[in-house]
C-alpha cells in the first residue's frame, strides 16, 4: 500500500471509531438504579422528555412525563423541570450523558440542595 493509501485508511479508522462518542444521544430507554424505573427519553420539538414506561418498585405511574422539554444547554447536558413521581415533587434538574451508557439527572430544591443519580441505558 502506498503512502497515502494508509493515511486514508487510518483517517477512516479513527472516524469510524470517534463517531459513536461524537453522536451520543440521550434517546431511548434508561433504567434507575435505586428503584428499576424504566423511563424513555425521546426528542419533542428540539428538547428532552422523558415518559414512564416501566415502573419496577417505583411509585410512579406508566405513562408519567418526568421530564417534559428539557433545553439543550451544552455539549450532553440539558436543563428543565424533573419530576420525581416518588415525592411528586418537580424540581429544576440538569440531565447528563455520562459516556453512550449513562445519563445523570439532577434535581434541585431552592436552587441549593441538590441530590442526583446516574441512571444506565437499557435499549
């Protein structure tokens, strides 16, 4: 192989292998750790929800929007309300991609007291 023939090679290679991490996404179904809540975080008009779908030993009920139009704020973050159907509380929240299998939420009360879990991508 020539010279150049190589360099297209490994040019090719390394986007193959960076373009998983560069195309992270949210969407799709995650599961929370301290419960086995199943929820499915999708696109709606350009911003993250999130919707019940699984309930494991959570209070919460099928079809529940938790996060209903979080804002892109960042490279993988994005804020807007969280609702925790444990407490049925609302809270200003912060959403995460931690790596393509994680995603942290979360939720803070009076701006202050904050609590948060990282939650792991099932489907």
């Amino acid at each position: 192989m020539t010279r150049a023939s190589n360099l297209s090679l490994a040019t090719i290679a390394a986007t193959l292998i960076m373009s998983p991490a560069l195309a992270a996404e949210p969407y799709g179904t995650w599961m929370r750790p301290s419960n086995g809540a199943e929820v499915s975080f999708f696109n709606c008009g350009g911003k993250l929800c999130g919707k019940v779908i699984g309930k494991g030993t959570s209070s919460a009920k099928i079809g529940t929007m938790i996060v209903s139009g979080a804002a892109k704020t960042g490279a993988n973050q994005w804020k807007g309300s969280l609702l925790n159907p444990d407490d049925g509380k609302t809270y200003s929240g912060v959403i995460s991609l931690v790596g393509a299998d994680g995603l942290n939420l979360k939720g803070c009360a009076l701006g202050v007291f904050c609590q948060g879990e990282t939650w792991r991508r099932i489907k």
